[in-house]
C-alpha cells in the first residue's frame, strides 16, 4: 500500500523476527518459513475480487491518511 516505505517495513519485520529468535520463541528455521507462508497466502488472497475491492479502498485511506499522493 506504501510502495516507498517497503525497505523500511521489511528491515523492521526482520528486526522483529530476530528478535523473537534471540528470545528463545523462535527456532532460526521459522523466520524464512514464515516469509514464504506469507508470501504464498498473500499471492492466493490477491486472486480475490473483494481483497482487491478492499485494499484498493485501504491503500487510497491510508496514503491520504499519510499525505501521500495515490499510486495507480
């Protein structure tokens, strides 16, 4: 929904993985694996006309919300 903050939101999920693996609640394996599960269901969700309907709607109230201008 925010193109240009991609970089800053996946560096911050990877922090936030890592530090669930220093913690003890994750095994190193579940960081990559969890990547891929939600790649995957996001891929299979994207085929649905009302997600499509609906994060169209989302991403239009978000980037006002933020100020940005909309991306087509």
């Amino acid at each position: 929904m925010v193109p240009e903050k991609r970089d800053a939101l996946l560096a911050r999920a990877d922090a936030y993985g890592h530090n669930r693996l220093v913690c003890g609640v994750h095994y190193a394996s579940d960081i990559p694996a969890s990547r891929l599960v939600a790649y995957a269901i996001h891929a299979v969700m994207a085929q649905n006309p009302m997600y499509q309907t609906e994060l169209a709607a989302a991403r239009t109230e978000l980037r006002t919300a933020l100020g940005l201008a909309a991306v087509k």
